[in-house]
C-alpha cells in the first residue's frame, strides 16, 4: 500500500525529473534518486534527495519506482537489465515509467512486472520543464486501474491532467497522439513566422492577432516569442522529439497508417540532427526558414 | 467623419457578413445591404437592413462600405469595376475589405481609393461564423491610423482583438500567417485523431489529455469533436481554405520562402476537392485518413 511513509525511487534526473523530484519532496515524501551520470544528480541532495549509487540500492528501498530516462533503450536496460528495476524491486512495489517510449515495451514491462508481482504503469508526460518544474503536467496513464488509483496521490504531486487511458501502452499510445500534432504545429508556427518577417510585418503585433482565433495554439504561444529573441534553449530536445516522431512513425507504420505531416516533420527535424542542432529545442525548427 | 449617423454600407451577406451586419444594426447603425445573390440578404431585411439593388446605387447613401467577397477576383470586381465601389463611392469615404483577399490587390485598391481621395483599409477576419455572429472575430487591419481610429467604433461591434498591422496590405499579410499555421495544425489535429483510433484507444478520453498539453489548439479543441461526431458541416468551406492556401503560396513563392507544411497541406486539400468535397468544412480533412 501507498502511503506518505512510502519511499519513492527516481531514476533520471534531467531536465524534466529535476522538477518532478522537486515536487515529490515538496509533497512531503522520501526520494531515493539515482542517475547514470552522478553530477546531474548532486544538486537534489541539497533539496533533501538520497542518492544511491545503483539501481538495484535504490530497489531495495523503495515501494514505488519512477523512471524518466532518454531513450526506449535507456528504458529497457534500466527495467530489464540483471542488475535493473524488475530484477531486483520488492514484490507487491509499483513502478511507473514516465518515458516517453514504445508502446510495444511498456507491455513488455507490464508483462514482466506482473509474473513478478509487481504493478506496472506507463505514464509519459506533456508539459515541458515548466510543466514538471511547476507540478502542471498531463500525465497519460496505460495499465491497470488499481494501480493508477493507488499512485494518484504522488501523480498529482507532479501533474494537474492525470487521464488512465486504458491497458498498458495505453500511455504511450496517447503520448504519441500528443506528439503528432505537436509535429504538425511546429511547422506552422514556424512558418507563419517566417512569413511574418519576409513580408515585412512585425512578427510581435502578427502575434497579437494570430494569437487568439482559430491559428491560436500552445506551440505558437510558447515558442514563437523564444523564436523572435532567438531563444533557441531546449524545453524540449530536437533530439528527444525525433525519437518521438521515430517511434511514432514505427507504430503508424505498424497499423498501416500514413501520417505526411508527420513525416515532413521528421525530415525536417533530422535536417537539424545532420547540421547537429540537435541539444536545441524544438522551436530551433525555425532555423531552417530563415 | 464617422458618427453614429453615418451611414455603413456591407456588400456580401454569406454566412460571415450576416452575423456581421447583425451586428453593426444592434449597434444602432443604418446598414445598406446587396449581394449578388440576392435571396441570401432577405433575411436581413426583417432584422432592418436597408437592400440595394447595385453596388453604385448603396455607394450614393454610405460614407462607409464594408466588402465581404468569396474571391479576390470578386474585390477586384467589386471596388475596380466602372459600377463598383471606387468609381462610385463619395470623396472623403471609407472603405474596408473584410474578405480574405491578395496583398497586393490590398495595396492596389488603396492607392487607387487615395487618387480618389478615399481612405481604405484592407481588414481580414479570424474566428469564423461563430466569431461573426457573436462580435468577437479577429481583425487584422493594414492602411493608415487615422481611418484605423476612425472606424475603430464600427470595428468594435465586430471584434474583440483588432490590431492595426501596418501599410496597405498588412492585415492581408497578417491573415496569410493565421492560415498558414491553420494549414499545419488541421494536419495534425487529424493525424492524432487517426492514430488514435488506430491505436485502439477511446479518442474521447486522448482528448482530455492532449487537450491540455503542448498539442492544445483552437483547431484541436473546435474540430477533433466534430470529427469525432462525423460532424463535417462547414465553419469554415475547405474551398475558401484552399483559395486562401494558394493566395499564401504565391506570396510565399515571389518572397523567396519555401513553406514544405502549407504545401503538403494545399496538396491534401486538393484530392479532397478532386472528390468533389469542397463544400465540406476543413475538418472533413480527416476524410484521408479514415
């Protein structure tokens, strides 16, 4: 059982679990943090964090388990691995992948979880470092409905749109939906933009305008103002999105869907990766219209 | 000078210039009213416009002319003709294109209304017929300050969000950038949709979740419902959304500015007028990927 004595094990402290943790200690509980490289992670401990210095230390601590990690093969080793999550967490412990990673090896983790007697969620989040930083993300919930009642209290120390989309994958599957629209929207800021400045507009006041009716969006109110001072920092990765629109190309592929705005995206994006940009955010998809 | 006496004329009562010229008649303005098809104004004799039988005969009454067209070959026609608006309208009076029209027929109409010693102003809407009707569109306005501040009280009644953009042609500018984002996101909107229910989750349920989140949108928000009712009447015609389409491309093109995501876009839209569906809305986008 969950409860605030539970002890929460975080593994992957970057950009968006730096915020999560945070929130999870504001919440009053006890975060065991682990990293693969060490120096992200130091700052937590100031903050009240444990480190430990492998998964399986962190394991036998901890009730729940929370991964948000950078690659579908980050995920699988830290789960799947002899010295990773499965393999060494109590029985009866939760853990909750919070990646955003394959659809087909959440089942897969769900699947090992549950021979273990172990509850598995995947939970991909939308939101960005503000989002995590500020304990606003929508989390999107695959797996058992026990489970997901059972973590909805440290869920909504972290997020505000916490939705159990179904069986396990669920998460991901919704986490991909997510990400196609934003791979369309991306291109449309940027070039309505692009447009803005050729024709001889002030972008500023085309955004006062454009801002409030139908063109009206999250990406271009987020991004167009980092855009227009050349603010080109990473909320979100190129490189974390591609593997995103990779995945999701796969799964559509899988099911015989053609998505083209989705694939124009892709191409575009990996035209940053071959001119590496790909440590900036997503907005820098700008830098091919100028 | 414009007052509460003056007398405004509109030319074109589709279904955006009716919820306009409601509008303008609530704020206690006389409104001369003609449209090609003349069936379509009737109604709004019984609400107290005024119909004319020819744009010369509206022009001798109005110290304002409002212009709501399909096409830029209609604002051609309507302001250039020998018995349209500019060889017709009094010294000294304004005129407004609303339509979604050319730039650079903007900037045509307004030196020629100038030779004429008539002040013109080219103010291209957002927020479609719900917008119209309830008051609270979008307007993107280019041309001088001062007939910009003159008709500000006649714009209000329209609008909420009402921004001067620049010179002659701006607000047509301004509304290419609004569209040229549309054309991504309705992409993307529908490509989620589709992945959604490939993927066989409830697409319901995704929406509560990327709703909210970094792939939130007008378009999102207004169509994925419909779409999920089979719903395509339209707000806005697929063949208005492709003449607008085409207007962006060929600015786009004379500027030098490839735009990959509004081609793609106009080359979707496209097959779906090749199959005879361009009285549908621009949701009816989702069409090609059921």
């Amino acid at each position: 059982m969950i409860n605030k004595n539970t002890k929460i094990g975080f593994i992957g402290t970057g950009v968006m679990g730096r915020g999560m943790i945070q929130n999870l200690l504001k919440g009053g509980y006890s975060v065991y943090i682990y990293n693969r490289t060490k120096e992200k992670a130091l700052p937590l401990i100031e903050k009240g964090a444990i480190l430990k210095n492998s998964i399986k230390e962190l394991c036998k601590e901890c009730g729940v388990v929370i991964t948000m990690v950078g690659y579908p093969s980050d995920v699988e080793e830290v789960y799947l691995n002899e010295e990773g999550i499965l393999n060494n967490i109590k029985p009866k412990s939760y853990v909750v992948d919070m990646t955003t990673s394959k659809p087909s090896l959440a089942k897969k983790i769900y699947s090992k979880a549950k021979e273990n007697d172990i509850f598995s969620l995947d939970a991909p989040v939308s939101g960005g470092d503000i989002g995590a930083a500020e304990g606003t993300l929508s989390i999107m919930v695959g797996g058992d409905k026990e489970a997901f009642d059972a973590l909805m209290p440290i869920f909504e120390l972290m997020g505000k749109n916490i939705v159990l989309q179904g069986t396990a994958g669920s998460g991901q599957h919704t986490k991909m939906c997510n990400q196609i629209a934003i791979a369309s929207n991306i291109m449309g800021v940027c070039e309505a933009l692009s447009y803005a400045k050729k024709s001889g507009l002030d972008p500023k006041t085309v955004l006062k305008s454009i801002g409030a009716g139908g063109a009206a969006s999250w990406q271009l109110s987020a991004y167009a103002p980092r855009i227009l001072k050349g603010d080109y920092a990473p909320g979100f990765y190129i490189k974390h999105f591609v593997k995103d629109m990779k995945i999701a190309l796969e799964e559509a592929s899988e099911m015989g869907l053609t998505t083209p705005a989705l694939e124009l995206s892709k191409k575009l994006y990996d035209k940053l990766i071959a001119d590496g940009q790909e440590d900036l955010g997503t907005q820098a998809l700008y830098n091919l219209y100028k």
